[in-house]
C-alpha cells in the first residue's frame, strides 16, 4: 500500500501537495501511533545535510494527519482552496 493509499483509506483524502512535493511516504497511521520517512535528496541545505526546515514538514505533515485520525471520523471539517494555477 502507498502513502497516498494509507492517507486516503484513513482520512478519506490525500495528505497533500507539500508532502508529495518533500518526498515524505506514510507507512503507518493510527491514533496511536504514526510513522513515516522523507527523502533526503532534494531537501538538504548546501553542506549536503537534510535542511531543517525540511525537518518541520515531516514532523507537521505527520502531526496534523495523526491528530486528524486521532479526532475521529466526522470531527474534521475539511476546507476547500482556491487553485493557484
């Protein structure tokens, strides 16, 4: 199952454009419990080492879907964007 799978089947929508964008993949999703890991190509800072801000993104992008299963189902209220292309 993909990250995308294990988002959607959980939450019932994707877990986003900056997760993708990060390379971050989902492996486990429960209230309980949640992991996931992040490619470093393309996320380091010039030294070579995994940029901190990239760091945040994980750690946010995983903490808001944790918390959202953790809500329960009907307790979330999704809200729609306007597209910016």
């Amino acid at each position: 199952m993909t990250s995308t799978d294990i988002v959607a089947d959980t939450l019932g929508y994707p877990s986003g454009a900056l997760a993708a964008t990060m390379g971050i993949t989902v492996t486990e999703l429960r209230a309980d419990h949640s992991s996931a890991h992040m490619r470093v190509a393309g996320n380091t800072q010039v030294t070579g080492r995994v940029h901190g801000g990239a760091y945040a993104v994980l750690a946010e992008t995983l903490a808001s879907l944790s918390a959202n299963v953790h809500a329960g189902e009907g307790r979330v209220e999704r809200q729609a964007y306007a597209r910016l292309d």
